[in-house]
C-alpha cells in the first residue's frame, strides 16, 4: 500500500473556488504520485448541518492518516477558512509534522487585521513554511510577522481545459467570476455603455453567478441589454466555448490573489484587460502583455476596451503574450515542479 507522505488539507473538490482548481491542478502533477498525496476535504457548499457533519469526518479522516505522513500541506484563505485549520494544523505540530500553509486570501491587508491577525500569527509563525501568491504578498506578511525566508511564492497555475473543438470568434468581451461588487461587474457595464452605440455589434458576456438581477436592472438602466448576455454559471464543455468564443477578456477586480480567470484567458489565448490587484503587478506590463486601468476608474477602462477593438495589431500581440504566459511562468509543470521541489526540501 502506497504510504501517504502529504496530506492536503483543503476544501472538497466538489466545492466552487480557486482553491479547489488549485488544489486539482497539483493532482495532475507527477509529485502527488511521487509523494502519495492524500487530499483531506474539510468543507463543501452545504446547509450548515451537513458542513458541521463533513467537517467530523474530515477530520476523523486526517487522524488516522495523519500519524504515517511526514508532510502537511494547509490550503487556507479567509478567516472562516483559516480557524477551520486550526485543529489540522495544531494535530500536525503534535506530532512534529513538516507543515506547509498555502495562503489564498484576495487581500491579505483586510484579512489579516483586527482579531483574526492573531490566528495567522499562530499558523505563520509555527508553519515550516508559507506559500503566498505574489510578491507583494510575501512582502506583506514578512513584515507583519517577520518570518523571514520562510516565505515563498508559487503562483496558481494555468489550469483550464482546453478542448480540440474549435468555435468561431464574436465580438464579444468576456467576463468570468462571481458578479459581485469586490468583481468589479458594475464597473464593465458602466465603462461598455460609454462606448456601446459606437460599436453595436459587439456584446458583453457575464459567465458567473452572483448579483444577476442587479446586474440586469444596471444593463436595462445603461440601455445596454441588447449588447449584454448573463449565462450564470457555467462550466465544462459550455465555458470551453464561451472563451473560445469571445475575442476580449476583461476583470475589473478590486481585490484578488491572483485570479483564476485571468489564468483561464491566458490558458484560451484571450487578450486581458485587468486592474493591477493581488499578484497580477508581478507580471504585468501594460500595452505588453495586457491593458490596465486602476479599479473603479471607468472612464480608463471604457478607453483601454475601445483601443483594443480598435488596434488590431495591439490585439494580437497581447494574444501572444497571453499564450506565452499560459506556456511558460504559469505553465501547470512549472508549477507542479515547484510544489515538488518543496517537498522534497522538507522531506529530507
């Protein structure tokens, strides 16, 4: 029987987030073999009578592994996710575990604050080491807790699944996410009805759940309906299309770690517009491998979608530099490779 060295501590792969498509993404790579990866599911979208029953059982689960692994690796974001950890993590230092806190949070400077700082004190501090998703990010928490070079940064990776089936494009832009205000969705429907009677054969495509009636009234209000679609949720085969489908992606965040939608249109070849938030300043270079506006500022972004309608030329550099990021720093194997040399530091 295969012995199981790292158990990873996350939400079950049933459940909506970037953490669980993290979390599968690693699944593929060759370390989860390699190290006998066993995936600990401690919470799933539920009433709370069925969470309170899976959680029990997540962690009846991880005590009867938890004393073979030599590894724990803790997926965590915010502070509801974080104080769920606390008994995982608290059972592996018990045991004298090596412990790995992998820290998802779309804005460590609000997460971190008030009295939750003092349980990512108790994490980050005892944890052999802490993964975070950007550089400002690792800037960020070092000089709250001063962990010194404990703090590394792995990016999440370039996960979709991209099919062989082919679609012809349309002049739509894409936005995919939750529709909610920290998303930014008013902000792409306000700066799109700046522009819409100039261009009124190109839409705008919401894939997402969240504030659709709002976002529906807002459309109607900007007499932009016609020129807008809501799919709502969507994946598989329909989001395979839609993002082969649309020419433009657009994500007007507020606060992100580093979006997994961006990561989807880099994967899709898709040209991005974005807003300089979670880990996104690490790479981004503006009219170079995306366009940028500061959050909120409509107007920018109204112009920054009309100029790539606009230039063609501009266009397609940006859907080239979009590929190379999905086939270089972000690539899947270059991640994977780093989660496993990781490992293998702390397993030796």
């Amino acid at each position: 029987m295969l012995q199981h060295k790292v158990l990873v501590v996350a939400t079950s792969r049933k459940t909506r987030g970037g953490i669980t498509s993290v979390v599968k993404a690693h699944e593929m790579g060759p370390q989860w073999n390699l190290y006998g990866c066993k995936w600990i599911e401690t919470s799933i979208d539920t009433n709370n009578i069925m969470k309170i029953l899976y959680f029990i059982k997540s962690l009846v689960q991880y005590c009867f592994y938890l004393p073979r692994c030599h590894i724990v690796h803790i997926h965590l974001s915010e502070p509801v996710s974080a104080f769920r950890k606390i008994p995982y993590f608290t059972l592996a230092k018990i045991l004298r575990k090596k412990t790995i806190i992998h820290f998802h949070s779309f804005s460590p400077e609000t997460t971190i604050r008030g009295k939750h700082s003092k349980i990512y004190k108790f994490l980050f501090s005892n944890a052999d080491r802490i993964i975070v998703l950007s550089e400002s990010w690792k800037k960020y928490v070092n000089e709250k807790f001063r962990l010194g070079n404990k703090v590394q940064v792995i990016y999440n990776p370039c996960i979709a699944n991209v099919s062989t089936e082919s679609y012809p494009k349309k002049k739509q832009i894409l936005y995919a996410g939750t529709l909610n205000q920290r998303k930014g969705y008013a902000d792409l429907l306000k700066a799109f009805s700046l522009i819409a009677a100039s261009y009124p054969d190109w839409a705008v495509v919401f894939a997402g759940n969240g504030e659709l009636d709002k976002a529906q009234e807002l459309a109607n209000h900007l007499n932009i309906s016609k020129q807008v679609k809501f799919l709502g949720w969507i994946n598989g085969a329909d989001k395979d299309k839609i993002f082969k489908e649309s020419t433009i992606f657009c994500l007007p965040s507020y606060a992100e770690g580093f979006p997994m939608a961006v990561l989807d249109a880099w994967a899709y070849g898709l040209p991005v517009i974005t807003t300089p938030v979670g880990g996104i300043p690490d790479i981004a270079v503006d009219g170079e491998n995306m366009l940028l506006f500061d959050a909120g500022n409509i107007n920018k972004l109204s112009v920054q979608i009309k100029r790539l309608i606009d230039d063609k030329q501009l266009l397609n550099k940006l859907i080239c530099a979009s590929k190379h990021l999905a086939n270089t720093k972000f690539n899947i194997k270059t991640i994977n490779s780093e989660i496993e040399k990781l490992y293998n530091e702390l397993d030796n």
